[in-house]
C-alpha cells in the first residue's frame, strides 16, 4: 500500500477582505497546510476556521511572523488581502527586526515596503509565491461583463483615465483614477479604491468614469488591484457610469453578486487587455 503524499505547510500573511479566507480554502482543498499570520484589526477572525491555524500579530511585527512559520515549519508563503494604508501613522507596533527593516527603506511606497519585507523573509528561507498561485479563477475577465455597454464618449474616457492611470502606477503611488470629459478627477493615493471613487464621483456629479489598473512592472505576489461588489455599490452611490479594469491583470471577487449589482444600477462594467502599441480590445 503506497502512502499519501504529505503536502508541505504554506503560509499565508493575510490582511483584510475576503482574498485570504478564498486563498486558505484554495490551499487547503489542494492538500496544503495553512499557517496563517492574521493582522490586528484588520483580518477577519473568520480566517481562524479557514486555516489550519492561525497566529495573530500587529502590523510590524515582521520577526514575529518568522518566529511562528519557523516554529510551524513553513518555507513558502503569499501576501493576500488589504492592508488599511493610512493606519502606517497611527497603528503600528513594529518588533526590533520590523523597526529595523522599516528604517532601512528609503521610500515608503507600497511596493517598496513590500518587496523589502519578502526579501527579509527570502533570507529566512521563506520564499514568497504568487498570491493567485491557487486562484487563477479570481482574474479579471477581459470584455463586456454587463447589459450596459460603454458610449463612444466614455470609450475616449476610459482611454484617457488609463494613460493617467499606468502614469500613477509607475509613479507606484496608486492603481486607480476617475474621470469625466476627459478631466482628472480623483487620483488613488493611500486612501484606497472606494475612497477615490467617492471623492471623484462627488466631483462629477454623475457619469465618472473609474479606471483600475495594474501597475507597471507589479510584483504578482503582492497587491494585485481587486475589485468586487463593494466597488459597485460605492461607484453607484455617486451616480457614476463606468468601471473599466485591466483584464487579467487584476483580481474580480463576487463576480456574479457585481455582475447583478452594476446591472441593477445601470452601470457599465468592462474588462480591457492593452496591445504592445497601447491599443486597448475588449
């Protein structure tokens, strides 16, 4: 009688949303052992009953974080989930190896904060996946996603809001703008994606257009743009129009519950590719 294959544990260092509790199921239906590192205030206690277990710790407390998996035996983890940007100046409580690694970094942009903190942990011997690596279902598909479709005026609007917003990508300062008539309305910064729709689509009045993006060069194992039905219903509380994502590129949670909600609020939803020239096809 052969025996089983033991799969060996993988960790997860979650943030909030429902990202890590889908990554913990995902894992664990593939036979991995889930180990999670869970963040004060802003994980779902509701990952205790998706991992196999689960140690909680405040944001900062990067040797903590080794301390368990070395502990637990893990030698591969992913980042998944959202982490409140602006709590950096407010609610952190970094142990010695989280202030030392803080104070070496030069510019506390999202993804130099997180490629510092992976490559910390790579010199642990804990090598950092890809978050999809087991949810590949979870992109962004690319076409026209609702009954609605977009007007030959907001097409020019979402061209105009991707060049703004692969220009703020690379600037690594955001992943998201709104626009109307081909003005700038609101440009994402640390506030996040609902914040930004909200400040913008106040400006519009009605009809801005969102356009979410990867950005340039984005690291796949950490801060994939998402959206989900929340974005819907915060993008039709302003009476906007438009959601344009980066198909592929990005992560779709609720896909059906979004579908239903955009469609109920007459809004646009539509997933877009860019060609090597810039061109962008539905």
């Amino acid at each position: 009688m052969t025996e089983a294959i033991v799969q060996p544990a993988i960790g997860l260092i979650a943030g909030g949303g429902q990202f890590p509790l889908l990554f913990a199921e995902a894992a664990r239906a593939r036979g991995r052992r889930v180990v999670a590192i869970a963040h004060v205030n802003e994980t779902s206690a509701e990952l205790e009953e998706k991992a196999d277990i689960t140690y909680w710790v405040k944001l900062g407390q990067l040797g903590k974080i080794i301390s368990h998996f070395r502990r637990e035996g893990v030698t591969e983890t992913v980042f998944a989930g959202t982490i409140t940007k602006t709590r950096i100046f407010h609610d952190v409580l970094p142990d010695l190896k989280g202030l030392t690694l803080w104070n070496k970094i030069d510019t506390k942009l999202d993804n130099s904060i997180l490629c510092a903190v992976a490559a910390s942990l790579e010199e642990e011997g804990i090598r950092v996946l890809a978050s999809t690596c087991y949810l590949d279902s979870l992109f962004f598909p690319q076409g026209i996603l609702t009954r609605k479709k977009p007007s030959a005026s907001q097409m020019e609007d979402i061209r105009f809001g991707w060049a703004i917003a692969r220009e703020v990508g690379r600037l690594d300062i955001g992943q998201c703008v709104v626009v109307r008539d081909r003005t700038v309305l609101a440009v994402e910064a640390m506030e996040g994606t609902d914040a930004t729709i909200r400040r913008g689509g106040e400006l519009a009045g009605s009809g801005a257009v969102v356009v979410k993006l990867k950005k340039p060069g984005q690291d796949f194992r950490f801060d994939l743009p998402a959206t989900g039905e929340k974005t819907i219903e915060t993008l039709a509380s302003v009476k906007g129009a438009v959601l344009a994502v980066e198909a592929g590129q990005s992560l779709l949670f609720d896909k059906q519950a979004m579908i239903q909600a955009a469609d109920r609020a007459g809004l646009v939803v539509i997933g877009l590719a860019e060609d090597e020239h810039g061109g962008l096809s539905s």
